[in-house]
C-alpha cells in the first residue's frame, strides 16, 4: 500500500469507529440522556496561558528546568464542554506568545458540529504550519466536546479495551545519587523506571538507582550520546542492567549511525526527537526498532491514534508518551493507550499545581475511567465567566 493511501485508510479506519457509536441524525448525536445538540449552535473558543510548577529540577541531556508553560483551552457548544491543552517544552519551539497567537487566527465558530473531526483538524491545520502543540490543544478539547455530548469515553468510541493498558514508567531525571534516591522512593507505586541519560554520568545513574531498586528501567537519552560504538557499549552494559529499550541515544541526523545501532543493540531503539508526524514514520521505519507518540508533537489525539495504528501495520513497537503535562493531556494520551506497547505518562505527577483530575494509575497500570471525553474534571475554576 502506497503511502498516501495507508493514511487515507488509517484516517477511515477511526471515522468509522466513531460514527458506528453515535446516535441520532447528522449534526444531532444524542447523548445517553437524549439530549441532541443544536444544528445552530456555533462552537466557541476559549484559552488561557498557564505555568506548570515542577516537583523537582528537571534536567536531561539538553538543559535544566524548574516549569513548563502550557495553554489550558475550552471548547463550547449548546452547554457542553471539552477542555485542551498545549504544554511547550523549550525543544518544541513553541511558547505562550506563540500559542496564543495561533488561538487567536481560530474561528471555530464558523463549525456547529464537533463530530466533524477530520474538517475541523484541516482547517487547523491549515491555519499555520507548524504549532503543533497549539493544535493539540484544540484536538483534545473538541475530543473531549464530542465524547461529553455521545455521553461515552473516547476509548470505547475508538473501540479500544481498557484492560489492555499499559503500565506507566515513572521518570528519573538526571541528579545527583541523593536526590535520585529519592526520587526513586518517590516512585514506589510504580513498576517501572524511566532514567534521563546522556550528560557523561550514565553509569552513576544507572548504579545508583540499583543500590535502591531492581524495578525494570527503560532510559532516555534525548540525543546525549554521540558515538556509535559508545552507544553501543552502554546499550550491552544496560541489557545486563534489566533495561528494556533505548529511546534516541542519538542525535536524530546521525541517522546512518541510528540504524547501524538498531541492527546491533541488544535492546530496541525507540524513535523520540527524530519522530514528530503521521508523516515521519515512513522517514524512521528502517531506522528504529519502534516509536514515541506525544500529543504535543503530531497535533492530537486524532494523529496519534493514526500514528499507533500505522506503527503497528509496519511491524514497529509503539510507545506513548508526554511532556509535563496537567491530567488534561496525560489523559487524551491515555485514551490511546490500549493500543501500545509502553507508556511513559506521567507529566501529570511530576508538578505539584495539577488543575484538572483524571486517568489515575492503580499498581503502576493506566487505568481508564468510565467519564466521557477524555474523563476529566476541573480541581478549579480556569476560566471564568
């Protein structure tokens, strides 16, 4: 199948789970309780800059941080509403003056109807190239609008089982061994260990976190490693150390260098930073052994799921992840989840100013609740009236 008709059959294989779940007439679903929404009711916008405050310094290869700027959204329409967000990691390129101003271009008031999710997403995307976690933020909230007027989560829409969720890593950045012990501590419920490699001190993380724990670990190296025979060496050492795969431990344009560690690695090498849309998955397919979906990256829970879907089909392990995020996005990622191999989502529990409630995690496994849309709730009034 040529590439361009493997997205097109991707993008039908999701409309028609979705349209096999609504009731009602075109431009009326029904919800659980009957209530049709009104054919002339425009869908309005709302948005609103927002800091993430981290529970500790967050250091990786590339940098330090202590917060995350991210843009809470609303989606309105005839007294149902669907809540986004776009959160902007300083290697996305993207930021509050950037975000907002893409808001602000949005005329969503010219659609009525939120289950036209592949118009809608054109238009978006149409807007600007680019801004893909202030697409994101749009994506998730007239996901959210829709699952809330069927009255249905959005995993049941896409079909998905939710006993088939993954376990969620919990992340380690890179610190020193004191303060990696206690964030080990800190991870406790959970089953498996996601370590931040890739600033000289590989060995020390990796040993110190074993002084205190015999949790499997995957780790990220967020491009930190240059050489490929050093990479190489260290993905051996990780093997004997119970690590389960290597996500980028290379910069993403040593891609000949990728590949020939892929061929030779004892672990899988899962595509992150070299990996951003549908599109890009014909670009790493024989380079890496799998890859990262993150919401902020290919514009939505729309993309992802096609993302997924399409990894599958090409014989590639699929890992879902996230930023530092609120329950909002953690939880539209979450929706996906029964389709992948790993999970890495857990932005939501490294802040400490957490403004929304939603998927939780129960003996370290996602587990989906039973809320339409993408499940959550507001824990405080973002937008006031």
């Amino acid at each position: 199948m040529k590439k361009r008709e493997f997205i097109r059959c991707s993008g039908l294989l999701a409309g028609a789970l979705i349209a096999n779940s609504m009731t009602g007439c075109k431009n009326e679903p029904a919800n659980k309780s009957g209530r049709k929404i009104r054919k002339d009711s425009p869908i309005r916008l709302k948005y609103k800059p927002y800091t993430l405050q981290l529970r500790h310094v967050f250091t990786l290869a590339s940098g330090s941080r202590t917060t995350t700027p991210v843009v809470l959204t609303q989606l309105e329409c005839d007294g149902f509403t669907g809540y986004g967000e776009a959160s902007m990691p300083p290697y996305l390129g993207e930021s509050h003056e950037s975000v907002l101003k893409f808001l602000s271009e949005v005329n969503m008031e010219q659609f009525s109807d939120p289950f036209l999710i592949e118009d809608i997403t054109e238009y978006i995307d149409k807007i600007a190239p680019g801004n893909y976690a202030a697409k994101a933020s749009i994506d998730i909230a007239l996901h959210d609008l829709a699952g809330k007027i069927v009255g249905e989560p959005w995993y049941k829409l896409w079909g998905l089982n939710p006993s088939k969720t993954p376990y969620t890593s919990f992340t380690i950045a890179i610190d020193t061994p004191r303060v990696v012990k206690q964030k080990v501590a800190e991870a406790e419920p959970y089953k498996i260990l996601k370590v931040k490699l890739g600033l000289g001190n590989d060995k020390e993380m990796i040993e110190t976190i074993r002084e205190v724990s015999d949790k499997p670990i995957c780790v990220d190296v967020n491009q930190g490693w240059k050489d490929k025979k050093y990479a190489l060496e260290m993905a051996h050492w990780l093997k004997e150390q119970n690590v389960s795969f290597l996500e980028q431990p290379m910069p993403k344009e040593q891609t000949d260098d990728i590949a020939w560690l892929t061929q030779n690695a004892p672990l899988p090498v899962i595509a992150d930073e070299a990996l951003q849309t549908t599109g890009d998955l014909f670009k790493v397919k024989d380079i890496y052994s799998g890859i990262n979906i993150k919401l902020m990256k290919c514009g939505g829970m729309n993309a992802a799921y096609k993302m997924a879907f399409m990894a599958r089909e090409m014989g590639m392990k699929v890992m879902i992840g996230c930023m530092t995020e609120t329950s909002c996005a953690i939880s539209a990622a979450a929706q996906v989840s029964p389709l992948v191999d790993w999970a890495d989502l857990d932005g939501n529990l490294l802040i400490s100013n957490d403004v929304y409630e939603g998927v939780t995690v129960e003996d370290g496994k996602i587990t989906l609740r039973e809320r339409p849309g993408i499940g959550i709730i507001e824990l405080e009034k973002i937008f006031q009236d």
